[in-house]
C-alpha cells in the first residue's frame, strides 16, 4: 500500500512541471497548480519564467518567449501555465530584437 502511494505522490509531483525540448533550440515548460479551485495563476506564471530563465542563463544564453497560455483556477479545475520559448545566444539578432510582452492579466 505505501508503495501504491509513494508512486501515486511521484505522479502527480511529476505533472506539476516539466520542460521538454521541442527542437534544437525550443523548448516548451507546462505546470499545473494542485489547488483545485483555489490555485494562484500569477504564482505559476512566475514559477515557469523564473524556471525558464535560470535554463537558458545555465547554458549562458536567453529564453526568447514564442507563446503563452494560462488557465485560471475555479472549482474543480486546476490553473495552469504553458510557455513556449527559444534559448538563444544573447548577441543573436532575434534575442536582441525580441522584447517582454506584457501577458494580458497584466497593464
């Protein structure tokens, strides 16, 4: 029985985030808020762009956001972050050229 728990636990910390490489250069990070109802979607937001930033500063580049999505939280439904970026070279003509949107929760 504990071991039926153990995975079970294991499971679900596994869900909460992930990043996966999509191509040479793209990577796509998802996480989830276990809170049914009561989750925070700005916590998770910050949480994946900090996770996303630490990756590319690791490799001594810079994570180029492609697109966002976000779902709420409301009863009996998790709120959740997706972020899809590029880890470019900080003198590549596209990081330079890419700017912050501001995502539209925010003004």
């Amino acid at each position: 029985m504990k071991t039926i728990i153990a995975a079970f636990a294991f499971l679900l910390l596994g869900c909460a985030s992930s990043i996966k490489q999509i191509s040479s250069d793209t990577y796509i990070i998802s996480k989830s808020d276990y809170s049914p109802g009561v989750g925070r979607s700005s916590s998770l937001r910050s949480a994946v762009l900090a996770e996303a930033h630490a990756m590319a500063v690791e490799q001594g580049k810079v994570a180029v956001p492609i697109s966002v999505r976000s779902t709420p939280a409301y009863p009996f439904h998790l709120a959740s972050f997706e972020y899809q970026f590029r880890v470019l070279d900080k003198n590549d003509p596209e990081a330079i050229r890419a700017s912050q949107v501001p995502f539209p929760d925010e003004k």
